[in-house]
C-alpha cells in the first residue's frame, strides 16, 4: 500500500480529509498526521511517505516551499495540494513546482477521492514500468554472466557496471550463489519449469529483501542466479536466509510434482571478480551430485580440477564411437565412466560428472540430428538433457544415462532398419504406380538411388521375390482383373500390363495362372 502524509495547519481539516478518503479501495495507508510545513518536512524524512496531502498556507513552511524542498529530496514522491484559494496562481505555482493535483476548499468526498485515484494510477503505473525496467536489467547482467562473461569482465568497477547495466548496486563487495531447481514426477519438466521457477524467484526476492539485503536475481533456465550486495556479511546470518528460502521452496509441491532445491555459493569478492564468483557458484551447485543431502553447497578448490576420469583421450573415443555408432564401444564408454565415478576418488567434483555425461549426451544428439529426419529420437534425446539437470545425486545420474543411452542405441537401431527398408517401400510403390511401363532392375535402381547389386539383394530379403518375380506378380494380377471387369482383348490388355509382345504375355500367364487367359476370362469373368 502507498504511504500518505496529511499536512494542514486546521485539525479540522485534517480530520475530514481523513474521513473523506477511502483508503483501503484506493490502497493508501495514512502514516501521520501534522500541522505545519516544517513538521511536514520532518515527517516526510522520517516516513518517507508516497504521497503527500497539503495545505497550500501554513505557517513558516508553505505548502508550496514544502513541495520545492521535498521535491529536492526525492522527485517521485506525488502531491495532492488543497486550498481555500480559487486564485489561479496559487494553483499554478503549486503545479509549476511538482504537485500532481489541485483542490478547492471546501473538500468534496469524490473530488479527494478522484484525485487521489489519478495519482495513484499514475505512480503504479510508473512503478510497473520500473519494476519492469529493473527486472530486464538484472535478466540482462545475469544473462550475460552466464553466457558472455566478457561483457561483464570489461566492467571493471561499480559504477562501470552501473552505468552499462543501468542498475544501482551500492557496494563494491558481492556474494554470489546460485539457486538449482530440480522437479521430480511423472510431468513434462520443461512445461512446468518455468511457472515453478517463477514462483521461487518471487520466494528469493521477497525473503532476502525481508532479511535487508539487496539483491540482483534473473531466471536462467533451472537455475536462478543471484547477486548480493554485501559490505559486511554476517556468515551465520546469511545462511539462515538461505535455509528459510528453501524450507519455502519445498511448500511449493504437490502431489504430482516433486520439487527438489540446493544452493551453490561462489563465495565473496570485489565486484571486479563478478564473472569468476558466479564460475565458482556454477561449480558449487553441481557438488549435490557428489556432496551427500548437503543443501547449502559452497565452492571450494580441489588438489585437481581436470577431470582425470573423463580424460581428452576418452573424449576423442566418445567422439569417434558415436559418430561411426559403435555400439559396443559406446556401452564400454559409459561402463568405464560408471566404474570411475563410482571409486572412492573424493576428488571427482559434481561438475566433473555431469559435464562428462551431459557430453555423452550432447553427442548422441548431434548424430541423432543427422540420420532422424522425423526429429521424433532426437526431441526425445534433447528432453532427456534437461532431465539429466535434474538428477539428485552421482548414483541417479549413472543409472539414468545407462537407461538413456541404451534406449538411444536401440532406437537407432530401429531406425537404421526402416532406413535401410524405405528404398524398398519406395521400390514396391513405384512398381504398383508403373507396372505398365517398360521396367528393369537398373532403371528402379536408379529411381531409389541405390547400386543394382545392392538393390537386388535388399529387395529379394525384404519381400521374399526377387525384382523379375515380384513385377511379374504385380503385373498378371492386374491382367487378371482386366480380363474379369473389362472387354479389352488378351493384345490390349497384355500392352496395359507392361509387355509389349502378346505371345510372351499369354505364356508368362499360363506358366504362373496354371491355365490360358481364354480359359481365366471364361471361368472367372
């Protein structure tokens, strides 16, 4: 609600704009009441009120010397000014000098109201458009903190970071940490993420602003990176903040979806180091993977960052296996990083895991984008990214890619079949379109792109014929059905099907029908 400061040197007055304004449909709370403009001025410093109601004359202070001083002090603070005066320049110095409206004595209930309205719409308005402004610009710095840290890098200070990201941080010292969402259930992820997200966003904010500190905060996917302004941290403190957010995050689920949270904290530093700090946090959150039920995760440094389990050499066989689809090899790959991660090797951080699976992944994707033209395994590989964000610990991690990977296998084995199946299809079509015409193997070889050789031996597996025996099916059932429905003679009919020598045709026919075309017509038409 917006805070009001009444100022009139009549307490009569006074009592009646109290009385006049409707106060809760407008959304206004009265914060004091006083007599004179100094008071005023002492009032506003104190309460720093939204909108102030004032007399245009009272003693020491007029109501128009307490705009101009107020108005020094802070320019978005609104005036309602009400006078006995219908004297224009009165009415004119109050609003040359800031005040949104004017009122005459004596005060009506709907001109006060009306008034009051107006502003009110105004400064939500304006509100609105800066909440808006604000929120674009925190997406803006996180955004690019999280994928062109040199934009970031080339602010060197406070105020350079100020001034390209039109924010107002106070302070040169920052905490930074990141807040993972994970959701669990039988749900799409990716339809639900993003109202769930917004939701904990809101928490954050509402919680860390509620415990006085200011804070910087944008949605980036399943992650809500954070920036705290903090000159002095009291440790214990802000981590208590941090457990009251997630005790909130975890009222958020319901009984179909299971919402899951942990905090990764980058550590403090100068503002300089901004992009290296959110780095750290992006490290510290993944250690849910390797750091037990720990929920409050804070980044430290390892004997050994490189991960020796997921070595270049296996990066480069990764690679090699899944774009040539060894199968085998890949299985292999996927044990040997099972085996790995599951030594008793503390010095394998979380990030390490995952960026070793999510590499896995991203591969299998890329090869799935060049043989799938349906896009139907390759939306299902890509979904199975994000759920992998999802998972809770390094032993979900390992079983949910095992499953994962070996149902990408065996699809794409099934698709390599109907691959190797559709020049046939489209061999069998061709032949039913143009029976009539003068085929060979060479030329339907041709028509699906494949060596005659090839073709023939594909062909003969698929329908159990070869080319000759099933054009030839093809063909005479065909002529049967001429020779039943139509009144073609055995030379036209014999044309219609595809041979252009009449005599070969009635043999091809007795030889497969068992009896001469006269024969089939005069039994069956």
């Amino acid at each position: 609600m917006l805070k009001v400061l009444i100022a009139d040197d009549e307490e009569h007055v006074c009592k009646l704009i109290e009385k006049l304004i409707k106060w809760e449909e407008l959304g206004l709370r009265l914060v004091s009441v006083v007599h004179s403009g100094n008071a005023a001025l002492e009032a506003y410093r104190e309460l720093q009120p939204d909108i102030i109601i004032t007399d245009i004359r009272m003693p020491a202070l007029s109501g128009i010397d307490l705009i101009k001083e107020v108005k020094r002090l802070n320019k978005e603070i609104s005036f309602l000014v009400i006078s006995g005066y219908r004297v224009f320049d009165y009415a004119y110095g109050a609003l040359k000098n800031g005040a949104d409206d004017y009122i005459v004595k004596p005060i009506r209930q709907n001109d006060i109201n009306n008034a009051l309205k107006r502003i009110v719409e105004k400064k939500n308005k304006t509100l609105k458009l800066e909440s808006e402004n604000r929120e674009y610009k925190q997406k803006e710095i996180i955004y690019d903190l999280m994928q062109s840290p040199e934009k970031v890098e080339a602010c060197h200070s406070c105020q350079d970071i100020n001034c390209h990201y039109n924010l107002n941080i106070k302070c040169n010292e920052v905490t930074v940490f990141i807040l993972k969402i994970d959701l669990h259930g039988n749900i799409k992820i990716g339809e639900n993420l993003n109202v769930i997200a917004e939701h904990v966003l809101h928490l954050l904010i509402q919680q860390m602003e509620k415990e006085g500190y200011a804070v910087y905060a944008a949605i980036y996917h399943d992650m809500i990176p954070v920036i705290v302004e903090t000159d002095v941290l009291e440790q214990q403190a802000f981590f208590e903040s941090l457990k009251k957010i997630l005790k909130e995050i975890r009222l958020v689920e319901d009984k179909v979806i299971k919402v899951s949270s942990c905090i990764g904290i980058g550590g403090t530093g100068d503002i300089s180091e901004l992009s290296a700090l959110m780095d750290l946090a992006q490290y510290a959150v993944w250690d849910k993977l390797s750091g037990g039920n720990k929920k409050i995760l804070v980044y430290h440094e390892r004997e050994n960052e490189e991960n020796i389990i997921f070595s270049d050499a296996l990066r480069t066989s990764l690679k090699s296996c899944v774009e040539s689809l060894n199968y085998s090899g890949i299985m292999e790959i996927v044990t040997r990083l099972e085996d790995g991660f599951k030594s008793d090797n503390h010095n394998i951080s979380g990030w390490q895991i995952y960026d070793a699976y999510r590499t896995l992944l991203e591969h299998m994707v890329g090869i799935l984008k060049k043989v799938d033209s349906e896009r139907e395994l390759t939306e299902y590989a890509e979904g199975k990214l994000l759920e992998l964000r999802m998972c809770a610990e390094s032993s979900e991690m390992i079983r949910f890619i095992r499953t994962v990977i070996e149902e990408i296998l065996f699809r794409i084995k099934k698709l390599e079949e109907n691959l190797e199946k559709r020049p046939i299809r489209t061999a069998i079509t061709y032949i039913n379109e143009h029976y009539s015409e003068n085929l060979s193997l060479e030329n339907i070889s041709t028509v699906v792109k494949l060596n005659s050789v090839y073709f023939s031996t594909m062909f003969k597996r698929e329908t159990g014929k070869n080319f000759v025996e099933y054009l030839t099916e093809v063909r005479l059932e065909h002529a049967k059905k001429l020779l039943i429905e139509s009144d073609y003679n055995i030379s036209e009919i014999a044309w219609k099907v595809g041979y252009q020598d009449e005599k070969y045709f009635m043999k091809v026919f007795k030889r497969e029908a068992g009896i001469t075309c006269a024969k089939y017509r005069k039994l069956y038409g």
